[in-house]
C-alpha cells in the first residue's frame, strides 16, 4: 500500500467507520417530547418585541421566562424531579448505550450536567414563547419528565406571582390593622363613657331635660296668670291664693334645678355630657370611613397587582413521542464525514506547506 | 523510514519557522520602521477608532450591556476585527509586496502571508493589552473573567484572517481586480459584525442573519471573556471554530491552485 492510502485509512476511514458503527447498531433511541409555552399577564401579551430592539432590559415577561430557564437548568429543580420520577434510575438503564447513559454513581454535578443536555429550553425573545424538549429513553417517560418540568415550573410562578402580590398587599394590610385598632379603642371608650354616666345617648337626655324644663315653665305661666285672675277678686291671703303661690314657687325651684342640671357649671351637666359625647361619636365614624377606605386601597391593591402578575399558559401539552428521534443518525454521520475531511484535508495541506521548505 | 520522514518533516518545520520569524522581522521594519513613534501607532490608530464609537456610544447615551464598561465592550469588538481585517487586507498584498522574496527557494507564498498575519495578530493583542491597562487606568472597570475565552476568541480571528487572507491573495493573482471589491466587502462587515452593537441587543429576525457571519461569534465570544455570562445564546463557538477551519482549508487549496498564476507572474 502506498503511504498516501495508509494515511487516508488511518485519518478518514477508521474514524468514520467508528462513527458508523456507533450510530448505525450501538446509539440507543431516545425521545423527545416537546412543550410549548409562556408567561402571560392581564395586561398586554406576552411580547416584548418593542423594547427587546431598543436593547433595555424589559424587566417584564423577558426577566420571568429567563427565570424559568435558569430554574429548568438548576439542581434544585433536579433534586425535586428525581424524587418524584427516581430519573437517575431511568437514565442509568443499562440498556442504553455507554455514551449516552448517565453512568453509576454520578457527582450531583455530573448529573447536573447530564441532564442539562438532555433538556432544552429556548427562549425567543420577539414573540414570547419557550420552547422545552427533553430526551429519555421511552416515550412516556420523555412525556412525564416533561410534564412534571412544567407543573414545576408553573408553582414557580405562582409562588413568584403570590410573593409580588403579598409585598404589594402588607403596606395596606398595616394599614387596615391601625384603622381597626383605631375604631376598637374608640368603641371601647364610648363604651366606657356609657357606663360611667349610666347614660344611654346624652344627647337625647338634654333633649328630655329641656323638654321637662318647658313644660314646668309652661305650667308656671298657667299658674301666674291663674294667680292674677284670682287676685282680681281675691284677697291675698285667701287660700286658694296661698296654696297657688306655694305651687309657683315649687314649680320655679324645680325649674331651676332642672336649667343648671342641664347646662350648669359642673363637668357632669347632661350639655358638657352631650358635647363630649358628640366628640366621642364623630371619632368614631372617622374611624369607620378610615377603615372603608383602607380597605377599598388594599382591594384595588390586590387588583392592580394581578393584573401585573404574570401565569404561565402551556398552549402545546408534552406531546407523547412516537418515533425516535434522537440522535438524529444521518445528520451526525454527515457531519462527522465533512468534519473528519475537512480536518484530515487541512491537515495534509499544512503538512504539504511545510514540506516545501525540506532540503535547505 | 518512519523516522527519516520524521526527521526531514521536522527539519522542515524548524526551516520553515525560521523564515516565518525573519520574514516577521522583516515585515515589523518595514511596517513601523520609518515611523520615530514605531510600534505605537498601532496602539494609536486602534485607540482612535475606539474613541469615536466611545463618544458616539456616550452622546447616544448607550449603556454597553451585561455591566460591561464602555472600552472594554468596544475592545472587545475591534481588536478581533483588526486581526481579521488586517490579515486579510496585508495577506492579499503579501505576495505582490514582496514578489522579490519568492526568488528565494525556501520562501514558499504561504510564508509571506503567514508572517504577516501572525505579525498583526501579535500587534492587535499588544494593543489589546495596552489599551486594557489604559482604560483600567482611566478608572473604566475592567475584569477578565475567563482568560481562555479570549485566547480562543484571538486564536479564532486569527485564524480566520489568515484563511480569508490567502483566499484573497489566490482570487487577487487570478483576477486583479479582487484588491478593489474585498475593501468594499470589508465595509459590509465592519457594519454588520456588531463591532459597536451588541448582538444580543437586536431581535431575533435580525440576529438570526448576522449570526451566520463567524466574526459575530468570536466578537461576542471576546466579550464574553471579559464577562462571563454574556451572550450565552447567542454566540456557537462550535459554528465559529467549524466556520474558520472551513475558511483556512479553502484558503490553503486555493493558494495551491494559485500559484500556476504566480509562476507566470515572476
């Protein structure tokens, strides 16, 4: 054989014939199940396409989606799918070939990285989607894997959307709780106020004391002018004469007491009464529309907040994979064919280039 | 016999290195030699070009992103394209510069072409560093966070300045007029290369087309160098690494199929 041959079937055959034999018999089948999804909010879609060219980070559904990808990729995420589905167990199968099987014993890292290849998380930035495929070795298992990636994925939002609503809500929940506290206190002392006073409303008591006083001055009028009508033609020691003085001048004692009962000099008149009870009364429907108020601003609180917060829609289920499709065979063998001509035609060239300067 | 293959191939080696490294000697005089300022114009003229798009970047108010500084993102983006351009604008007039050098025996074409490249891939890094240093002095964050990457990302401009340089040369000794329309597809690649923009900064339609363009991936790739993180999705170092050794195998094919019109040019 001459030397040129030599060197071709040791640089291209032998590796592509290695890499036939491996993709044509020893490769296992793997398959893809594929979802679609993305992050959707109340207000707006989930595009982002305006900003994305002006080259700001969005801070909107863009920030989220790259959340979820960096969340598919984590450990954390693997640790909790491995519990559920035991995927290590899966993916060591020995009946998978030794390449592409996650082997024995692996460093959580190893894993890590394994699993990393076998799922892919897309992102496009213009139209809002992820696009998630992953690999396993039977269909129903690249079906639940995938599935239980998305409900994983779906709580991490939903636990990102009830932390942001949550932050928004306390101020206004603290609110709420002075507001009550406030209308407690203020209940308690007219509460207090009823008791010590042994009064149901001050307010309707003065209105009874001035009534009463009225009607003991409309008496005493009706007893002065019975007085002069009988003095006309009475003497003025004449009983009927004495006995109506000693009723006018009880009746103008009881007017007295009745007048400085209600707006005398003493703190518990029934008038200083009614004035601080009207105080205590106002207080506390101040309290009342406080505490509304509030709480309309935590509803529309909560409501602003949702129609910021953001639910991941999956619009394509995991589909279950009926062919393999992994790894794609021609595609590898072409390209390992191109890649191992262009290397070994490189090689050769710059081996030939250097070539030229033998012999001086 | 094995061994004394081997023994003329490393012969061979050790010669060809030799003319690699005088015809760079060479070269450095004739390139800096007549200037008093030398090799510093280099760092001038790189420094300059950086400083426009700094000021445009500044008044436009453009944040370079992923938290790089300004200089550094810039940097990022001309030097790799120094190396590519300049390997092949002086790669594709290394052999008419120097016809005189091919009377040697020892001295192939691909020497000539190879020494310069080389020669301004050890240029553009010098500058690369100096401007670094600069800029780190002039209070700009820098930080090199994966070294490597930026090795790869020189290596890779590098290579595919050299690959295109001899593809330019060979269609330059075949059809002259080539030294007039690579300038101009040069220009289209200045603009599209994300030299001053960021790859990641357009929409997908558009990144989608400029992505096939290598030198978008060993920019980005350089950046990302500087700041780990950066362009994760966009840059395909197996693409740009595949694209470039594509490039060079071409370039040395058809610098072979060249040379029946060099022989009839001396």
């Amino acid at each position: 054989m001459r030397k040129a041959q030599i060197k071709w079937l040791l640089f291209v055959a032998l590796p592509m014939l290695v890499v036939l034999i491996y993709f044509g018999f020893w490769a296992s089948d793997m398959y893809i199940s594929e979802t679609r999804f993305s992050l959707r909010s109340q207000e707006g879609g989930g595009s982002t396409e305006l900003l994305s060219f002006l080259g700001q980070s969005t801070g909107g559904t863009g920030t989220d989606a790259h959340v979820i990808e960096e969340y598919i990729e984590s450990s954390e995420l693997l640790a909790l799918l491995d519990h559920q589905l035991s995927l290590k167990d899966h993916y060591q199968n020995p009946k998978a070939d030794f390449f592409s099987r996650l082997r024995q014993e692996p460093s959580q890292e190893e894993f890590t990285l394994y699993f990393q290849r076998q799922v892919t998380i897309r992102f496009d930035q213009t139209s809002g989607i992820l696009k998630l495929q992953v690999r396993a070795f039977t269909p129903q298992a690249a079906q639940h894997i995938c599935q239980a990636i998305l409900t994983k994925s779906e709580d991490l939002v939903n636990r990102l959307r009830e932390r942001a609503i949550e932050d928004s809500l306390s101020l206004s929940r603290a609110e709420i709780q002075r507001a009550e506290l406030r209308l407690a206190n203020i209940r308690n002392k007219l509460h207090q106020f009823r008791q010590n006073h042994n009064l149901l409303d001050p307010t309707a008591e003065a209105g009874k004391v001035e009534g009463l006083v009225a009607e003991l001055e409309g008496a005493a009028v009706k007893i002065r002018t019975e007085l002069a009508e009988a003095r006309s033609y009475m003497r003025n020691d004449s009983p009927k004469i004495v006995g109506l003085k000693a009723k006018l001048q009880a009746l103008e004692e009881q007017i007295v007491t009745e007048k400085l009962r209600l707006s005398g000099q003493g703190k518990s008149t029934v008038n200083s009464l009614a004035a601080d009870y009207e105080q205590l009364t106002l207080e506390h429907e101040f309290a009342q529309k406080e505490l509304v108020v509030a709480m309309q601003a935590m509803e529309a609180a909560r409501v602003r907040a949702e129609s910021k917060s953001r639910y991941l829609v999956a619009f394509i289920q995991p589909t279950l994979p009926d062919e393999p499709l992994w790894p794609r065979r021609g595609y590898a063998i072409g390209v390992s064919f191109a890649g191992v001509l262009l290397i070994f035609g490189m090689g050769s060239l710059l081996v030939a280039a250097i070539k030229e300067h033998a012999g001086f | 016999m094995i061994t004394g293959m081997d023994n003329t191939f490393q012969h061979a080696f050790k010669v060809q290195q030799r003319v690699i490294w005088a015809l760079m000697l060479r070269e450095s005089k004739t390139l800096f030699g007549k200037h008093k300022l030398g090799y510093l114009w280099a760092v001038i003229q790189a420094a300059f070009q950086i400083s426009v798009f700094w000021v445009i970047r500044e008044v436009a108010g453009v944040q370079a992103p992923h938290g790089m500084s300004t200089p550094v993102f810039l940097l990022g983006g001309f030097v790799p394209w120094f190396i590519f351009s300049n390997g092949i604008t002086n790669g594709m007039n290394a052999i008419n510069g120097n016809r005189a050098l091919l009377t040697y025996p020892q001295v192939s074409p691909l020497d000539l072409l190879m020494a310069r490249t080389l020669l301004q891939g050890a240029m553009q890094t010098l500058v690369l560093v100096v401007l670094l240093i600069a800029s780190c002095a002039m209070g700009q964050e820098v930080s090199i966070e994966t070294p490597h990457v930026i090795l790869a990302a020189l290596l890779l401009a590098l290579i595919l300045g050299l690959g295109g340089g001899m593809i330019c040369s060979a269609f330059n000794l075949i059809w002259p007029a080539t030294e007039q329309l690579v300038p101009m597809l040069l220009r289209i690649l200045f603009f599209t290369s994300g030299l001053f923009f960021s790859m990641v900064d357009l929409p997908a339609s558009v990144q989608g087309i400029l992505s096939l363009n290598p030198l978008t991936h060993v920019i980005e790739m350089m950046r990302q160098g500087f700041v780990s993180g950066y362009g994760e999705q966009f840059i395909s170092v197996i693409y740009a690494f595949s694209f470039s050794l594509s490039i060079l195998t071409i370039g040395l094919l058809l610098e072979r199929y060249a040379r029946r019109y060099l022989d009839r040019l001396i």
